[in-house]
C-alpha cells in the first residue's frame, strides 16, 4: 500500500511540473524579442566619377573629383597646388538624402577630423557647398563619361604599374575573379568587386607587410596606349591618390 502512495505522489508532483512550464503567460518566462530589422541596403542611382572646381580661401581653384559608388563608398579628392595630384582626401559613406541628394559623411584624412557635404544632383550635376580648412565655397561637378564604361571585373583585369617614391616599380595584378597582388616596394594581396556593372567604379581592398588599403578604383582612356586605373582612398590612416598604367 505504501508503494503505491508513493507513485501517487510522484504523478502528482510531475503533473504540478508539466502545468507549470506551460504557463509562462502566467509570470513564467518573458515572450521572446522580435529579432531587429537588417538595416536597408545603400543604393545610389547617382554612382560615378564627378570631377569640377572649388575655389580655395586665397582665391585659387582647386580641382574636385567625387567618386560615388552606388553602394555608397565615397572618395573625394582636391588638388589645391601645382603638383598635379591630390593633397587632400575624404573618405566616407553616402546615402541618400531628400529627393535627389545625397548626404556624405566621412573624414579628412589630413587630421581625421569628421566631415559632412551634402550633394544636388540634377542632369548629371552634383552641387553643393564644401566648408574644410583652407577652402570654403560652392562647387559644380560634371560626371565624367568614363562613369558609363562597363564596371564588369574582366575589364578592368590584367597587369598594371607604376614608379613608386624609391625609383622602382610597382606593380598591381588584377585577376577576373577580383583576386588582387600588390608588388614592388611591399607586397600585399586582396580583392577587387563591383557593386554596379553599369558603373566604372570599384572598390579595392589590400592587406600586406607595409600596406594597408581601402580604396574607390575607375578605369580611364587616358592613354591611346591602354587604360590608367585611379586610385582615391585610404591606406592604413593617411591619403592615398594614385594612378597605374597598363602593361
């Protein structure tokens, strides 16, 4: 007899259990949070190479290059001298903005300081007003025509190079799979991509024993002899603006 009151009493304490765990609604465990919303993805319409002037607060023109691509990594380079190559950087993202413009937040790589330009766009214009150290003023942009090459990477594959600061040479591998080598004074490896193949821009991302590189990349008929790959971005914290001609 005793047996059995105690199977009794174990029934009953498993059934109190069973009740128990289906009752969170009850003061059980709180319902589970909703997961959160992927944030939308960037996609820029306006993706190209823009180039035009700003005037400097001395007076000069300095030559503008945005580099806008559509998932909206933002390059914009000046050339306030005579050296005939960028002495000031920003890097960034842009998204979009109020109807057609787009707002490009990122740094000047002079210091790091943050930086903010809002884009019009209208009829292949971008407008706007940059406010930096040394220059402050309206500009107009015109896109370039070599925006609309294509922006597939078998086109812009094969073997480029150019004179680095020590004499010799550096050279960039650019295979049809975005696969990246980077030879000469360091080497480093990495990837090319395209986020638009109606677009002539790319990014391209290096790491290596000297060289660390994030960069907006257009392929330019510059020469009769073949195309010249520019380079606008960041390497490692400073500026990086350079050209490589095909072999």
């Amino acid at each position: 007899m005793s047996n059995l009151i105690k199977l009794l009493a174990v029934s009953a304490l498993l059934t109190l259990a069973a009740c128990g765990g289906n009752s969170s609604h009850k003061g059980g465990s709180a319902p589970l949070e909703p997961d959160p919303q992927p944030e939308p993805e960037t996609s820029l319409d306006q993706a190209g190479v823009y180039r035009g002037s700003v005037t400097t607060d001395a007076g000069d023109l300095a030559l503008f290059t945005l580099m806008l691509s559509r998932t909206g990594e933002t390059a914009i380079a000046l050339e306030t001298d005579d050296s005939e190559r960028p002495d000031i950087v920003l890097w960034g993202d842009s998204t979009a903005g109020d109807g057609a413009g787009v707002s490009f937040d990122g740094r000047d790589l002079r210091d790091a300081s943050s930086v903010g330009v809002d884009f019009s766009f209208a009829d292949n214009t971008a407008s706007g007003s940059l406010s930096l150290a040394g220059i402050s003023g309206d500009f107009s942009l015109q896109r370039e025509a070599t925006s609309d090459l294509s922006g597939a990477l078998a086109d812009v594959a094969g073997e480029f190079a150019r004179t680095d600061a020590i004499g010799g040479t550096t050279r960039l591998s650019l295979a049809e799979d975005g696969a990246v080598e980077y030879s000469g004074e360091c080497e480093a490896s990495g990837q090319i991509s395209s986020s638009d193949e109606a677009v002539n821009l790319y990014l391209l991302e290096l790491n290596g024993d000297c060289i660390e590189l994030e960069v907006l990349l257009s392929r330019e008929d510059l020469l009769d002899s073949g195309d010249v790959l520019v380079l606008i971005g960041v390497s490692g914290e400073a500026a990086y603006a350079e050209q490589f001609y095909r072999l």
